[in-house]
C-alpha cells in the first residue's frame, strides 16, 4: 500500500487540475449513478481521488463517505469539498479492505478496479459493506480488450518501462467477462451495464447484493 501511495501522491497537485478526458461519458455515467441514489441512502465511494465524484453526488445522499489510499490525493479532496461547501462528507484514508464496515446502501468504485493488485480480496470487502440488497456501482477501464486508440496501445506497450522507473501504477489488463465475472462471483446480480466510452471500453456497472 505505500508504494502506492507514495506514487498517487507524486502525482495529486497535477491529477487536481487535469481535466477529465471525456466528459460526456462521464457526465452521462455520474447522471445514471444519480439515478439510483435515494436522499435516505449512506453512500461509499472507494477510490475517490480528488473526490470530484464524491462531491457531485453528496447532495443526493443523506452521508457520503469516500476514501483513497493517497492522503495527496484526500488533501486535495478536502479542498474541493471545502470550496463546494459539502457538509455531509467524510474523506477518510483506507482500501476497500480497510474502508469503514457500513454497512452502505451504496458502494461505488470508479477507475480502480483494475488497479487493485489483490482483486480478490478487495471484491468480498467491498461486498461485506454493501447491504442485502443493496448496490454496487463501478466504472473500470477493460484495457484487457480490443483497442484501436494508438494512444493507448502505445502506452501498454510502454507501461511495463514506465512502473519500472515509478512514473506509472500497477494496472491490470481485465476483459469485460472477467470483470462481470468477478463481480457477480461477489455475491452480485448485474442489473445495468454499458461502456462510457467505447473504445477503449470503460465498463460501467450496475449490481445488486443478492
């Protein structure tokens, strides 16, 4: 964890001020989240980052609790929820396995799936702190598919060299089925799902704690 840490706060300031690539898909994907929450609801977002999602959906929820590994990250987090004046949110230092135990009515994990070097553990943590019936919302880059982007497959091809010299994360190239499969493993139906982009396919998903 603190090399991971260590390289997510490198980069935090920066990652702060860089703007989201596609904002349509991710204006589209935060409005179906949206769509799910009730005001009565505890939410927790895993992987919050800079905690712009967090932040955009604390409104819609009676408690938002979002965490990160990275305090660089939480630092600037706090900021942004001081600039919003959001109230009803707690940013707290954890993992999925050390992430308060809830349980939530919501659990959401945005580009971290695919980062997480124990995919395994992180799945039964995540589903111990959603309720029955609860959901379990992500979003996960599947760089384990076809991808036309050159941009992309050339870093692939470079990411290799870029982790060796600490100028890239652990990222694990997961297909849609393994994703679905690991998700449904958990203990979850998949009741929505799309990918927000195409290519290279960022899956988005929708799931219910049986």
């Amino acid at each position: 964890m603190q090399n991971i840490a260590k390289f997510w706060d490198g980069i935090a300031e920066k990652y702060a001020k860089s703007d989201i690539r596609d904002m349509q898909s991710y204006t589209y994907t935060l409005e179906r989240t949206r769509s799910y929450l009730a005001h009565t609801d505890r939410a927790l977002e895993l992987g919050c980052g800079t905690a712009g999602t967090a932040i955009a959906l604390a409104d819609a929820v009676t408690e938002m609790v979002a965490t990160d590994v990275s305090n660089g990250m939480l630092h600037e987090g706090r900021e942004r929820a001081n600039t919003a004046q959001t109230s009803n949110l707690q940013l707290l230092q954890a993992t999925a396995e050390t992430a308060p135990d809830g349980p939530f009515d919501v659990v959401m994990a945005h580009n971290l799936l695919h980062l997480l070097p124990d995919p395994d553990s992180a799945y039964a943590a995540i589903a111990a702190r959603v309720k029955p019936g609860g959901l379990f919302i992500s979003k996960t880059p599947c760089l384990g598919e076809k991808i036309t982007s050159l941009r992309v497959r050339l870093i692939k091809l470079a990411l290799p060299l870029l982790q060796l010299l600490g100028k890239a994360p652990f990222v694990r190239f997961l297909t849609i089925a393994e994703l679905e499969a690991s998700v449904t493993a958990a203990g979850f139906q998949i009741i929505e799902s799309g990918n927000f982009p195409a290519n290279p396919p960022s899956r988005y998903l929708v799931a219910r704690k049986i």
